[in-house]
C-alpha cells in the first residue's frame, strides 16, 4: 500500500465523503499514528512500553446506512469497498479493508447492536513505516461507530475491539500498545503504560533543544507474513519451560536477568536470546522514564542505541537498511539517540536530534542512503499529539 499523503486536512475528507456519498458526514474523526520512543516486543510479553500519538493521523469522515451494509472509501488509494457477506469475511483484494471490517466483526461478537455505515478515510500517516496505521484505523473506525450509534463504549473497550479486530480478523498477534496509544495520547506526553495491568501514566516529553525525526527505509514490513508471530511464540515457549522450576511466571515481566541466565542451557539458544533482549528491555522503559523525569538526553541516547542493538543481535527482526540508519546516526554529533522503531524487517529509525541540525541531519543521510541503496529516504518530524477526537 503507498503512503497517506494528499488527504492531509479533515475538511478535504469530509468533502470527499459528500461527493463519493451524496451527503454530508454525520461525524468526521482524528485517530492519530504513533511512536514508540522505547519499549519495542515488549507489550505481548506483559512489559513496559513507552509510545506517544503523534501529529500524523488518519481523518475519518462518516455516516449511518439505512441498511447493514458497509460502504468504505479509501481516499489516498482511490479504491472502494462495500460488504456483502454477512457475517463478515476475511477480504484478499484490499487488505486496508480487513483492519475495518476486523473490529466491526468483533463488535458483532460481543452482541453490540448496529447498523451499516459509509466511511471515506485519509490522511498523512506513512503506511509501512511502522508508525501504526493499521491501529489507527482499526481504532478509529470503532470510535466512530460508537459515537455514531451510541454504543456506550469507554475508550478501553475501543482499545481492545481494535487489538481483538487485529488478533482475530487480521491474523496479527500484536499486543495492545498501538491502539492503546491512538486512543490515550495527550499532546506533549508520552505514556507509560504497563501492558498487563494497563495501568498507565503521562511522562512529560520536554525537549525544546531537540526534535524527535523519523526516517523511513523505504522497506515495507509485512508483518503478518513475517517472523513477527514468530517472536511471540519464541517468547511463550521460554516462559514455558521456566514455569516449569518457576510456577508463579505467567510472562516474562515476572522474569529477572539473572534468573533467565541461570536456566540457559535450558533453553534453545535462540528462545535464550529473544527472551534476554525482552527482560532487558523492560528494565530500560523504566530507565528511560527515569532519564525523562531528570531530562537527562544523554541516557536516553544511550537506551535508544542499545535497544537497537538488541533488536537487531538478540532478537534479530533489524534489516541491513536499518543498522546502516542507526549507525550514520551514531558519528553525528547532533543526534543523541537513535534505533530502529516497529515490529522490524523495514519501517523507520526514530531519532532525537539538535533542533538546528535537523536539515542537515536528514540530507545527508538521504545522500549517503542512496548512494548505498539506490532509494530515498523519506524524513518527518513528529511531536506527541493528543489520541483520538471528534474534529469540529
């Protein structure tokens, strides 16, 4: 799929819907994309995780059926949907169609009562750069079928239709940070969240010296088709056999370094590996909210590197494309911390770089990537946004 990029203002959107629909939208919604600033492979594993919404967002603009059909126009791709199956089934044609009907399927389960509805969408988050479209558009499609049909719904419960629509009708065992994020940002903010109690908590981001820039490889991860499922069942099998001398571990948030290394050779080196980058990865969301509280930039930089790091040796989802971004950034003296951000295999490295560096940081890295890779790198500044809102 290519990238949301004209459609860049809700009342482009909801002009668009009038023409497609032959009427005006009863609702028009923001749901935002997002960065995960440290925290990655940790939210299926019952951690901490460290995402903020962002300044890129998916516009939705809506409106009731007098039947039960679904009407879906995607803006950006010029392509049209409408379902005719009931109960709803799995689409190979469009797949920007399935993280749609995903969460209507789910409401369905649950016995929530609605009818149909027409729905046109765009908007200027990059697709595949791991920013988190495909939440943004499962979440924000759920919103506004609760706004429009009074489902009573609390943003939790949008929360986890979304990952439910993901989990079950995509096929992608993601965890619940994505939409968690989309729903719940605040500007300014990034949230700590816990993934297995949700407990959560709102850390400033104050950085006026620095910008946060994300600069996309141009590889395109398909994640569902990808190891990323993979990881997870790696995960589960080394919490599986230490419950076997550790009953009370349910994930491995209950698991510390030095127990995970006292049972390696019970372990498959690579099970070993992925579950050591997870446990240490924990620990380094509650550092790195610590180097925020203190705004201390330096260790947030190192946190960032070594997160990296361990995606791409331990639990081995980093690309060539990706270690070469990560290691530019390393020489530069104006960034001060950089990884790779997403589920892996492509998408974009995010990285906190000098406010008055910024320019000169994106071109020559677009320079030298070229030359490398024969394709352009495409950068965007982002700042922690509010989540999900009704657009006046």
């Amino acid at each position: 799929m290519e990238n949301f990029t004209r459609f860049m203002h809700p009342n482009i959107v909801s002009t668009t819907f009038t023409s497609i629909f032959s009427a005006r939208p009863d609702i028009v919604v923001r749901a935002p994309g997002r960065i995960n600033l440290i925290g990655e492979h940790t939210d299926y594993n019952g951690g901490l995780v460290l995402p903020a919404a962002i300044d890129k967002a998916i516009w939705f603009a809506a409106g009731k059926r007098n039947d039960r059909r679904f009407a879906f126009y995607a803006a950006d791709l010029n392509e049209h949907f409408i379902s005719e199956h009931q109960p709803l089934v799995f689409q190979k044609q469009f797949t920007w169609v399935n993280y749609l009907l995903g969460v209507f399927s789910e409401a369905r389960k649950d016995g929530l009562e609605f009818g149909g509805l027409n729905l046109a969408f765009g908007g200027n988050v990059p697709l595949g750069a791991g920013l988190s479209s495909s939440a943004a558009l499962e979440s924000g499609a759920m919103f506004v079928l609760d706004a429009l049909y009074g489902l009573g719904l609390s943003q939790l419960d949008i929360i986890r239709l979304a990952q439910r629509g993901e989990n079950n009708f995509v096929g992608m065992q993601c965890g619940i940070m994505d939409m968690f994020a989309s729903v719940m940002g605040r500007a300014g903010n990034v949230i700590k969240l816990d993934c297995r109690s949700l407990d959560y908590e709102y850390i400033p981001f104050r950085m006026p010296d620095h910008s946060l820039v994300l600069c996309d490889s141009g590889v395109k991860h398909a994640l569902v088709a990808s190891e990323y499922n993979t990881r997870r069942r790696e995960c589960e099998e080394g919490v599986a056999i230490l419950k076997r001398y550790y009953p009370d571990i349910a994930s491995l948030r209950d698991v510390s370094t030095d127990l995970l290394k006292a049972h390696e050779n019970q372990l498959r080196p690579s099970v070993y590996n992925r579950c050591l980058y997870v446990v240490e990865e924990i620990a380094r969301v509650e550092q790195a909210c610590t180097a925020l509280r203190e705004n201390d930039l330096r260790q947030l930089g190192r946190l960032m590197y070594q997160t990296h790091d361990g995606l791409d040796r331990a639990y081995e989802v980093s690309c060539p494309e990706l270690n070469f971004m990560v290691n530019a950034a390393r020489v530069d003296d104006a960034v001060t911390g950089s990884r790779m951000m997403g589920g892996g295999f492509g998408g974009c490295t995010i990285n906190l770089v000098k406010n008055e560096a910024v320019e000169a940081f994106t071109q020559s890295l677009d320079a030298d990537y070229q030359r490398v890779f024969s394709r352009k790198i495409n950068s965007y500044v982002v700042r922690p946004s509010n989540g999900i809102e009704v657009v006046d």
